[in-house]
C-alpha cells in the first residue's frame, strides 16, 4: 500500500478523518494474512500529524508483527520535516524495516519456507543516489520499494522527490519494483512480464481520484511472481460527473444519474456545464441530499431565456412580473433585433442569482 496520508487537513473531497482511519484498519487486517507488508510512503501526511494518529499507526504495527507479519516501510515526503530528515515519530513506529537513509540501501531479507524475499529502498527525497542501490547476488526474488515518481518519457526531475527513468530501472535490474507517491492504479509490463506496480491512494486525498482504491496482494514462489491482485478496500468513495446540459431537455438523465449513484458511502459531485434550456429544479435536488454520504451540485450552466422565464414568472414579487414582462415582449418580438439571446440571458442569470453588485466589471468582461 502507499499515499494513504493519515492525518491529511479538511481538503475538498469532504472524507472524514474516521473513514481515512477505518481503511488503514482494513488494509492491516488484510497485512495480517500475508507475510510482508509493504508501505510505499505517505502513511502520513505530514511531519505534524497528531499523536493520535501515530497511535493508532503503533498499535496496528504492533499487532501485526505479534501476528508474524513483517513490514518493510519507505518513507515519502509526508514523513519527512522542513529540513528533509524523517519525523521522529516514524522511526518510533517500530516497523521491522524503516529505510530511513537517502545514501544507502542495505536490502531487508524476508526468508519462509527456504523463499527469501530481498526488499531495497530509500527515503523519498531529492537526495536520492540510486547508485546505492545495489542487487546482492544471492539467489531469491529482490523488489524495489520506493517512493518516486516516474516518467518514462521525460528526463527531466520534478522539484517534490525524484523521477525513475527507464535507465534506472534497467541499472537496478531487480525482478519487481513496488512504488508509492502516483495515487492512481497503475501496472507496469516488460514483454507481457509485470514487473512493478503502483496501487495509488487507498483512500482519496482530492477530487480527482474518483471511484474505487487498492491495495495490492502478490504471491512469490520459486523466485518468481506467482501471483498479483488489486484489492479494492476505500471506506467512501468519490464521484464526480460532468453532464452537459445542451444535450438535455429536461432534469431526467441528472436524476437518473443520481439514482444510479446512491450510496450511504458515496461523495457525489455533480458538475452542469452548457446552454440549459430546463429548470434546475432544486427541491427535486434536495430529495437525493439523504441518498448519499455527501452531494454537491456546481452549476456551470448557463440557462436560456426561456428557461428563466419558466423559473421566475409565477412568483408573486418583482422578480416575477419583470419575468412576465420578458415573456410578454419575446412574444411580441419587443426585443430589438440586435440584441444577442444568449448574452441577454447570462446577463439576467447574473442579476437574478447575484443582484447588481459589480455587473459592470462583469458585462466589461465579456
């Protein structure tokens, strides 16, 4: 598992910190029937999280090593202070292996059943020399577990921790490389052969990191990797959805949407972009609110005239009788014949939503 970032501030994904902490006791429930527990970095999410969380971290490790799994921890950049040193918190965490050194990689050895299991890593930082990183030459299956970025395609470093390169890979020349810091799901392949994987964040940290979250279950035998799972273990999970309104006429496929998507453990953000020629309805809204964990509409939309008009102009105020009039004149073709609709229209959805505060900057800039 990597990028769970325990202890992470309020951020817009609205994830409760309970929830970030169920998922972390799920996944040391799923350790507890392996061997080896891996941890890609970033099971913080920073330096300064509570003692609390540091605790609930102790007794998990502490458990799972009772139990007789081992862990072997890279440290990322969550777990790293101000001055790029390891927060004295991690090193009292008492994993079996905490790579706590940017310059050396001595390997841990995992050994069950005459399999040995070669671990090498590093602190995720800029002071990365992967030129320590050496393969022993004892025979067992060696993994690289490191907290780096990667991209295959550019041979420039990012300025937050470093990016492998393809040469970095064929330099280490390990049989399989385990990665934290990408929060999304991804497999990497040499001639149909995995040969690494990155699970991405367990549980979302922002709202770009939609839909389910894993960890990662491999079997090793005979040197080799036998086996290899995606297990999905987030305790909430996001959904965002973009929807087009110029393709709609009525509300019907944003309520359908909503109907498909329920769920008591679901963030559901609906985003409406596009000419809306239809009423946004918002006590038919308001019903689905109950339906999820958390829902929220962006309105994006830019509704006709027309659609205004059905809005506002049965309210008994003066909102509805200037809309009665819009109608009334429409319908007589009173509007002069150079006037653009659909400037018109963004202009009355402007002073209707938001009065008259600051309309001229507004009309200037567009």
């Amino acid at each position: 598992m990597s990028d769970i970032h325990l202890g992470i501030r309020p951020n817009d994904t609205h994830i409760p910190d309970y929830a970030r902490i169920n998922t972390f006791k799920r996944i040391a429930a799923i350790a507890r029937g392996h061997d080896l527990f891996l941890i890609g970095g970033d099971l913080i999410d920073n330096a300064s999280v509570g003692s609390d969380i540091i605790d609930i971290i102790k007794t998990e490790f502490r458990a799972l090593r009772n139990a007789g799994t081992e862990i072997a921890y890279t440290p990322g950049k969550g777990e790293l202070t101000g001055r790029n040193v390891i927060a004295p918190a991690v090193l009292d965490l008492n994993a079996s292996c905490l790579f706590s050194s940017s310059m050396t990689a001595t390997p841990y050895l995992y050994m069950k059943n005459g399999q040995k299991v070669y671990v090498y890593g590093l602190s995720g930082s800029l002071g990365y020399d992967l030129s320590k990183v050496k393969k022993i030459s004892e025979e067992g299956f060696h993994i690289g577990l490191f907290h780096a970025d990667f991209d295959f395609d550019n041979e420039k470093n990012d300025y937050l921790v470093y990016r492998l390169q393809k040469n970095d890979i064929k330099t280490l020349g390990l049989d399989f490389y385990a990665f934290g810091y990408c929060h999304s799901f991804k497999m990497f392949k040499i001639m149909d052969r995995i040969i690494g994987v990155c699970p991405g964040s367990p549980e979302a940290t922002t709202f770009d990191e939609t839909g389910d979250r894993y960890i990662i279950s491999i079997v090793i035998k005979e040197n080799r990797l036998y086996q290899i799972k995606r297990l999905t273990v987030n305790s909430m999970k996001l959904c965002r959805n973009q929807v087009d309104c110029s393709s709609l006429v009525t509300m019907g496929p944003i309520k359908e949407l909503l109907e498909n998507n329920r769920s008591k453990k679901a963030i559901q953000q609906v985003v409406l972009t596009g000419e809306r020629d239809f009423v946004l309805r918002q006590y038919e809204i308001q019903n689905y609110r109950n339906e999820f964990f958390r829902l929220d509409f962006v309105d994006r939309s830019v509704p006709t005239i027309g659609s205004l008009i059905e809005e506002f102009q049965y309210e008994n105020s003066l909102r509805g009788e200037f809309y009665k009039i819009i109608k009334e004149q429409i319908e007589q073709g009173g509007l002069p014949h150079d006037v653009d609709k659909a400037d018109f229209a963004m202009s009355l959805n402007k002073i209707t939503r938001e009065g008259f505060t600051n309309l001229e900057d507004w009309l200037c800039s567009i």
